[in-house]
C-alpha cells in the first residue's frame, strides 16, 4: 500500500470516527445514511488538506512542480503574455511579475519574487561562464547571432543560469540568472536563449 493510499485510509478511517461515533459496521435505518454521507464529506475534506499541508515538505508532489532535470538545450516554454525588457546592453521577453530593479553603472537587472536576470559586460571564456556552481546541464547557441555557451546551476542560492555572448569585436556580454525552483529557472532560460543584443552596444 502506498504512502497515499494509507494516509487516506487513516483519514477514512478517522472522519468515519468522528462523524459516525466510530467505524461501526451496524447503524440503524436513515440515521446510518446520514452518518456516512457526513464521514464521507469529512473525509474528503481532510485528505484534501492533509495533502495540501504535506506538499510544501515534500509529503505529496504539487502539480505544479517537477523533479525532472533541466537541459540547456532545450526549450518548451510558452512566453504568451510575456512582456519585452530592454536596455542599453540586451532586449527580451521576460514575465510580466518582473520588473527593472535599474542599472548599477553598466549592469541592468530585472527582479521578481524568488529569481533575478542581469546582464553586464563579461569576460571571453574558453569554456564555462558565470559564477561557480554545480554545473547541471551545459549548451553551445546562439544568440543574436553570436556564438554563446550556456550554464545551467545549482547554488547555495538556488538554480542558475549563465551564459556568455561573444560579440566578435566587441566586449562580450554576460547574462546571469537565479531562480529557486525548476519552472522559473526554464523561463529564465528562455529568456536568455532569446535574447537581442542592443543596437547600443558596443557604441
């Protein structure tokens, strides 16, 4: 038996106690009916919010999260609605709960709840970019032209996303992403793979 099917059969169990007096297998004429149409309700009720207690501490999976991994080469979200970003340094799509926490001289930065997108002038790398982490997934695109590498991380901050732009001459841009959990960190991974650098730059 499941840990599902039993903590629901406990529950059963224990909304039959309550609402019928105990889990009696005798009762007598309409007032029985009653009884178990009551237990029945209350045990729906309480695996719902059992359920929806356990979820956060990992008791039961929410639908809307996923134990799947990530890979940096592919890309299946849906950015309708998405609204577009823009700066002195890249343009993109980014969900319309993030906002533009400014500009600290040549760095932009866009926040939201639990993530953070910035792009800035990077450096050229022969291989990984961004901070160091736990590297879980890696890919070579490119965006706006330019030939890119992409990081996929894990941080003591949570999932990440780097990628360096090499501009053929011109400074390189660095775009560095964080988010805490799997689905925020695939939007984010859209957004950079998207990405348009600015007519401005380089100028």
């Amino acid at each position: 038996m499941s840990t599902r099917t039993r903590v629901a059969w406990i529950v059963l169990c224990a909304a039959t106690v309550l609402a019928a007096a105990g889990c009696r297998s005798r009762t007598t004429g309409g007032r029985a009916s009653g009884e178990l149409a009551l237990a029945a309700a209350a045990s729906e009720d309480l695996t719902l919010a059992l359920a929806d207690s356990l979820a956060p501490l990992g008791g039961f999976m929410s639908a809307a999260e996923t134990t799947e991994s990530l890979s940096a080469c592919e890309d299946h979200v849906d950015a309708t609605g998405w609204e577009t970003v823009s700066s002195s340094i890249v343009e993109m799509e980014l969900p319309p709960s993030f906002v533009s926490s400014g500009s600290t001289g040549k760095r932009v930065e866009w926040r939201t709840s639990g993530a953070w997108i910035r792009a800035a002038p990077g450096q050229a790398m022969s291989s990984h970019s961004g901070p160091s982490g736990a590297i879980t997934s890696e890919c070579d695109v490119y965006i706006s032209g330019s030939p890119t590498h992409i990081d996929l991380v894990n941080t003591m901050y949570g999932k990440g996303v780097n990628a360096t732009i090499q501009i053929q001459g011109q400074t390189p841009i660095s775009i560095q992403a964080q988010a805490q959990t799997i689905g925020r960190q695939a939007q984010l991974l859209h957004a950079i793979r998207y990405a348009r650098v600015s007519s401005a730059w380089g100028r």
